[in-house]
C-alpha cells in the first residue's frame, strides 16, 4: 500500500493531550477490497475502545481533587440561670482580660472555668461546687401590671 501522507514529527504526548488515532484509506480499491470484515470491524472496535479510554483519561484530569473538609464541633445553645452577682463576676473578668489586650466574651469565660473544674481532684470540685449559691430554676414569672 502506498501512503501520501507526509510524516509528522514525534511529539510527546500528555495526560491531558487526546491521543489521535489516525486511519488511512487505502488508495488500492483491491486491498480495500480483500480486507474482511471481521479485520475492519475489529479495527473500528480499538479505536472505539481507544476512544473511550482517551475521554476517561481526559475527565480524570480535568476534574479537580476535592479538599477535605474540617469538620467543625457542633455548637449547642443552652439557657441558664444567674445571680446577679455572678454576672457581674463575669463582666469584672472581662474588663480584667480587655486590660490585658485579650478580646473575650462571656461564653468563652465560662467555657475556661469548666477547663479549670474538670482538672481539679474530686474534693477540690466538691469544695468548689459548695462555695456557688443555689439558683432556682426556671424563668422568673413576669410582673403584673
């Protein structure tokens, strides 16, 4: 069989380049004729398998690798009670660290004490949880007018 076609020069192929798979026609109508079926069917069969393999390679490349995701704590709000004075002991400890240059809000002072419990020994926390006044639960009821 003779070919017309010129030459093209070797080039590398990547990932994300398409391979081209090329078929000629012959230019001899007898070898085109001589050729059987079962030969041209599998030949049009690779390059469909080739083909296909070609847009599954491209789509791997071209999809982008997904970062995990941080999974955050869920945060539960709660209601609870206050003496007024231990309400104002929160408002002192944040002036306190605001003279300090630290930025803190009321629930993360909490949140610092309930660190420094759970670390005391049990008869340090039962002295401890003696020491706090007992608040009746509940809302207040609203005032009658």
């Amino acid at each position: 069989m003779l070919s017309t076609a010129k030459p093209q020069p070797k080039s590398k192929k990547t990932a994300a380049e398409p391979l081209e798979i090329a078929i000629e026609p012959s230019i001899d109508k007898e070898a085109n004729k001589k050729v059987s079926k079962k030969s041209s069917i599998a030949t049009l069969s690779k390059a469909a398998k080739t083909k296909k393999i070609v847009k599954t390679v491209e789509d791997e490349v071209k999809t982008p690798i997904k970062k995990r995701r941080i999974v955050k704590a869920k945060v539960i709000r709660d209601s609870f009670s206050f003496p007024e004075q231990d309400y104002l002991k929160i408002s002192e400890l944040k002036k306190t660290c605001l003279a300090a240059g630290i930025h803190v809000k009321k629930g993360e002072i909490l949140r610092a004490g309930l660190h420094l419990l759970t670390k005391l020994n049990l008869a340090e926390l039962k002295q401890a949880v003696k020491q706090v006044e007992k608040v009746k639960t509940g809302r207040p009821n609203s005032s009658k007018i």
